[in-house]
C-alpha cells in the first residue's frame, strides 16, 4: 500500500508501529460541554490526511470532517447537540442541526412539517438524525493487505401502534484512503406496509464553497422550488459571496448516472494556481436515490450548499403522497443505499468532472410538480 508517497508492504508497516493509531484509527470519546453532554462520538483517521467524526447517538452522522486541515462540511451555530435536546415539532429541528457533512432526514417524513396528531409527529425532516445508535461495532483489523476501519450501529424508528423501521448503519474507510463510505438498509421491521422518505443532507462549506465557486453535477434537469428560486435561476450552479438576509434557494436535479447509476456531484473553489483549490463530492446511486435536492444558502454564518440525494421531495410528506410519490416498504422488506464522500484537490479532477457532466444539456423545468408530473414511487 501507498503511504506518504511511499509503498509499504503489511509487515513494514508493523515493523515501524506499537500500535496502528499511530497511523491510523478510531477512538472512541464522550462529548462533555453544554448540551453536547454526553454524546457518544467517534473520531477517524486514516493516515492520508482525512479525519471525520461520527455521532453514534445521533444516527452515525458526520458532524465534522477535514482533509489536510481543510474543512470538508460545513458547522452551524448549533455545535453538537446530544439527542435528549431533540424537539420534534414544527421547525424546532433546527435548534439541533450541527450541519456537518452528512445529516440523515427521514424515515416516515422528509421536509416541511405536516400539522397532523403529536403520534405521527411530522416536523420538519423527521426523527431519524436525533437517534441513538444501538449495537455499535468498531473494527480495526488488517484484512489481507488492507487496514480497516469501519463503525455499525442500528438506529430504530417505532412508535406503539404505528411504524417499526430500523436503519443499519456503517460507516468505513482504509488506512491510507482519503475517501469514506457509508451503506444503510433500512427495514421494515413491522407487519404493515410502511411509506418511508429518506434524504441525505450533505452540507458544504468554506472553502470549497466560496465565491465564484461551482455546483458541478451531471444534471439533465433543473426545477426551482418556489419563487424565490425562480430569481436568478440560470445560476444555480455558481456560488456567491456571504450575502446580508439571503433567502435560502432550492432545486430539484434530475440526474444521469454512468452505466451502473452512479453520480457524482461535487461543489469545487477550483482557484488551484494561487493554492487556495479545494472540493468536495458526494457519490451515490440514483437507481437507489432517485431524486436530488440542492439547497442554496448564501447567507452569513449560515454559509452552504446542500447535496442531497434523496427519495422524495422537500415540499412534505404530504405533497409527495398527493403526487403519487412516496415509496414503501413491505412487512420485513430491506433496501440498501450506499454514498461516497471525498476530496477535490487538483485542477486535473475538476476537469475530469467538467469534461463528464458538460456533455449533458440542462434544461430548467418551470416548476416543482411539472418535474415530477410522471409519478416514480415504489
């Protein structure tokens, strides 16, 4: 394997090490200030220079990774907020949104909040991110001429009387890889067919999001959500500057993936000749995630774009089940879903992403339901 631009075999690497940490781990820690407290986390390193955190009491969420030092998500002013600190109710999920890199939005409703009983408890993007991890396994063991480390846990939204998902968990990586995986199945756990939405939040931030910074993704389509997004349409791939009281944009993309479905769309500062460059991409399959969200904010502190791979729309559970949208799960059904997160760190990667996804023309749809008139539920 290559390792600080050197090739090592297993047994040199051994030779030169106590213990593999020294290179390249995961250790486990309790988050203990303000309403962090007591969050379980753990902390990752490979060896290349990428480090993230995973939440386990909240879904195995990233709240935060970097590369080289360079921020790869972005952080809100929340900070790390432990799971007992979840308000569920209208927009109050937002007093617990760190951001980071991945937040997970779902199972049983995704987006705006519903006004429906406190059971359901629809409030805006569900209750999955603000659940504690159960049955959480870390390994950290070479297999064959490989180092890995990888984090499962299993988180479980039920309630008497209504639902019983569970969503699986694993989150991995390589000594020496400055890429992560994640891979989810959620399960019908239940005896009843249960509608579910899922969506990823990946947030980017400074300073791969700057201004004069790209959106770059194989888009074939591209709705506004509202008005506010109709203004300046034609931009929703280039980013500004930090903007005093902007109002945050949505786009729905229709994507193309490659022959196996796979995507990827990456937000990239591509200023490489005065050493200021840097990326971000997320891969994942639209065979599994068949729609993706772009959130647009511009504002100050409040400073990111949002990729979001996802099975539903935004607009609430509700609008999704008028159109015919919502997907479903049988008794004991699973679905699997997989995404890839890494950096951009060369000018020779953004043209490689340029010279795929410039051969596709975009079009922009004039609204939200005219983008999803043919229903696509399953």
């Amino acid at each position: 394997m290559e390792l600080l631009g050197k090739r090592y075999t297993v047994q040199e690497l051994r030779r030169r090490v106590g213990d593999m940490d020294q290179i390249a781990g995961v250790r486990t820690v309790q988050l203990d200030d303000g309403n962090e407290r007591p969050t379980r986390a753990a902390i990752v390193h490979t060896g290349s220079g990428l480090e993230f955190t995973v939440l386990l009491d909240r879904c195995l969420d990233i709240p935060a990774a970097s590369y080289c030092g360079k921020a790869m998500g972005w952080r809100s002013t929340t900070g790390d907020v432990a799971p007992q600190y979840f308000e569920a109710e209208g927009l109050r999920w937002l007093r617990s949104y760190f951001g980071g890199l991945v937040t997970t939005c779902g199972l049983t409703h995704v987006g705006a909040p519903r006004p429906e009983s406190a059971l359901l408890g629809n409030g805006l993007h569900g209750r999955i991110g603000n659940l504690p991890a159960r049955n959480v396994r870390i390994v950290q063991e070479w297999r064959g001429q490989e180092y890995l480390l990888s984090i499962t846990g299993t988180m479980r939204e039920t309630v008497v009387f209504g639902e019983n998902l569970t969503l699986t968990r694993t989150v991995s990586t390589k000594l020496g890889e400055r890429r992560f995986w994640i891979r989810d199945v959620v399960t019908n756990e239940g005896f009843n067919r249960t509608k579910f939405m899922l969506l990823y939040h990946c947030n980017i931030g400074w300073p791969a999001v700057d201004a004069g910074s790209e959106l770059i993704t194989p888009s074939r389509r591209v709705a506004p959500r509202d008005p506010v997004a109709e203004d300046n349409k034609a931009n929703w791939w280039k980013l500004d500057p930090p903007i005093h009281k902007y109002a945050e944009k949505c786009y729905y993309h229709d994507m193309v993936g490659d022959r196996n479905g796979t995507v990827t769309a990456a937000i990239v500062n591509d200023s490489f000749e005065n050493g200021q460059g840097f990326g971000v991409y997320v891969k994942y399959n639209v065979k599994e995630l068949p729609r993706f969200v772009e959130w647009k904010m511009m504002g100050e502190q409040d400073y990111v774009v949002g990729l979001e791979p996802c099975n539903c729309g935004v607009e609430g559970r509700q609008i999704d089940e008028e159109l015919g949208l919502l997907h479903s799960l049988k008794p004991g059904e699973s679905r699997a879903f997989h995404l890839e997160f890494g950096p951009i760190t060369s000018l020779k990667e953004v043209k490689a992403l340029k010279t795929a996804h410039n051969k596709i023309r975009t079009k922009i749809v004039k609204s939200y339901k005219e983008f999803v008139k043919r229903p696509r539920a399953r």
